[in-house]
C-alpha cells in the first residue's frame, strides 16, 4: 500500500471521529510489516460522542487473509474488518459496548480485569454526549 492510500485511511479516520479534530498519525507507508498508529481525540459511535481526557492510541495493520486488525493495548480490544475503515468502525463499536456493558456496570458485578477496563474507561472518558 502506498503512501498516499495511507493518507487517504487518515483522513477517513479523522472525519470519522470529529469535523476539526483530526487525528494524529506517526507512520509511513503501510507494509505487511507495520502498523498505522492513531490518537484519536474522540470516539463516536451511533449517536453517542465520547469526549476523551487524551487520546486513545489504536493500532491499525493488514492481516494475511486479507482482514484488517485495528487494536488498542490500553482496553485490550482486537476486532477486525474487511477494510481498514470497517477496523475502525469495529473499535468504536467495541468502545461503545465496552462503556455501556463494564464501565456502567457495577463494580460488585465485574470480574478484576473488568474493573481494571472500567477504571481505564472512566480515565479516558471525560464526557458522553448524544448527537441531535
């Protein structure tokens, strides 16, 4: 993949988090070998906007079967699409299922790496608001 279709994942990435709040980005071309790395000031899922503290970095890179993996470290999520953009799209899904199902819940009610996901839920998220 070249350069510019890198660029090109970039900017669908950026819009689909937020009109003027792009992304960040540190990588060159993207190979079988290397993977894309984002910061993504924001995540937005269906109606719901979640504003975040920082960024949360996700990791974006090819499979051999053709999927795409898109990856965050921090939430332990690794979901995949056919494209990258429907990698992305699968980690704002997973983000919003992980807020709604562990960072809601009660803590009584989580196993300990679940209560480990909600702390870092509530760290990162700074506000959830509904897109009219």
């Amino acid at each position: 993949m070249s350069a510019a279709a890198a660029t090109l994942d970039y900017e669908y990435l950026a819009a689909s988090t937020a009109a003027g709040e792009p992304s960040s980005v540190y990588c060159g071309p993207l190979s079988q070998a290397s993977k894309l790395h984002y910061e993504l000031p924001l995540v937005k899922y269906g109606n719901a906007i979640f504003r975040l503290n920082g960024p949360v970095e996700i990791s974006l890179y090819p499979e051999r079967d053709g999927l795409w993996i898109c990856e965050s470290e921090l939430l332990s999520s690794l979901v995949h699409g056919d494209t990258p953009q429907d990698a992305v799209l699968a980690f704002f899904e997973d983000f919003a299922v992980l807020w709604d199902q562990i960072a809601k819940a009660p803590d009584d009610t989580l196993a300990p790496d679940a209560l480990n996901i909600k702390r870092i839920l509530h760290s990162l998220v700074r506000a959830v608001e509904q897109e009219r």
